[in-house]
C-alpha cells in the first residue's frame, strides 16, 4: 500500500479494520468517498462522530441510546412485567421487527465465557436482578444466542431468577444451534418467540 497517498492508505486501513470489510472492500470504499461530494464525505463523517458522542447507555436496560431512558423503557404501551434479556444491542431490533413482542428488554453485553476470561460479573447481571426486586415483573424470557456461551449464560441466569418466583423461559428451539439473533430471518424469530418454554 506504500504507492498510495498516505490518506487513502490510512483510510483503508482503517476501514478494514470493520467487521466484513478486507482489503478489496475497503479500497473500493475508500475510492467512492474519494469520487463523492465533499458534501457526502462531511455528512458520513458527522455522522460518525454524532454516533460516538451522542450515543449512551440506557440506565434501566442498557440499550444502546440517545435519550435516557430509551424510547422501549419510556413506552407506556410497552408490558412492563415481561423481560426480555438479549446480549447485545444489535439483538432487539430484529426482535422487535417480528411485532410479536410488547414487553420491555434488558441487555447483557456479552456472555458468560470462560476461556475469554468473561464472567458473570463482567456483564449486566447485577442490574437484571435489582429490576427483579420490586415484584412488578413476571416473567424473564432468556433470548441468549442457542451456542455454548449463549446456553451457559442463560442456565446461570435462570438458577439466579426461578427462585425468586419469576418465570423464565427461552426461545423455542426455531433457532439453530449456534444461530445468531441479529442474523436470524423475521418468520422465525416469531416462531421462536410464540413457542417460548419455560425453564425447568
């Protein structure tokens, strides 16, 4: 990458630094920004930076945010007695695109892995737990990823919550084993959604 102008070299560089974005991808992009209107490039960068400044956690349900509490936790509509706990922000949206789910959400960000050197108490569960304490809620759906961290993660979550009288479920089996959420198609995360288990 030595011949190129240093800016074009640093941008695709750190342009492949993004998830499925190689080398190839990165230049091709590097080279439309170069060709587009400067007004284009500005409102890209902007938008960059707006996305790093502006963006928080919200502090009931550590979605990621602009507003705090976010839209879900300030919607009256919503059904505050049924928790669904992801573990990631990315895993809502397609969630809430099946329009099969009214309650509210709690994330994690991330899960129990031991070989990572991720523990429980690296994640948000002492959070989930105080907003079990007030007895408004219901049930605990446990919508981890079906891999070995997201089954792990959610085992341990429902010895911590069945005993304090709450229901916990899980996706129904829809999803494949090793699956993504966020990859997952609308069809059969309603399904997953509706044919919801309860621990046992």
């Amino acid at each position: 990458m030595s011949s190129l102008a240093e800016p074009v070299a640093k941008l695709v560089r750190e342009l492949s630094k993004l998830p499925g974005i190689g080398p190839k991808s990165a230049q091709r992009l590097t080279y439309y920004l170069l060709r587009s209107p400067d007004e284009e490039a500005k409102t890209l960068a902007e938008a960059i930076l707006a996305l790093k400044e502006k963006i928080s956690l919200c502090s009931i349900c550590f979605n990621i945010t602009d507003c705090d509490p976010c839209p879900i936790c300030q919607d009256k509509k919503r059904d505050y007695s049924i928790i669904c706990v992801v573990e990631k922000p990315s895993d809502i949206m397609p969630l809430e695109r099946t329009g099969k789910y009214n309650g509210v959400y709690h994330v994690l960000h991330g899960t129990i892995n031991p070989a990572e050197g991720r523990g429980p108490e690296e994640l948000k569960i002492k959070e989930l737990l105080s907003r079990l304490q007030n007895g408004a809620v219901k049930e605990v759906i446990l919508a981890t990823n079906p891999n070995i961290e997201g089954e792990t993660t959610a085992l341990y979550l429902q010895r911590l919550i069945v005993p304090l009288g709450i229901r916990v479920s899980r996706l129904a089996r829809g999803l494949p084993f090793g699956a993504e959420l966020e990859y997952a198609d609308d069809m059969t995360l309603s399904q997953a959604l509706e044919g919801r288990q309860v621990f046992q």
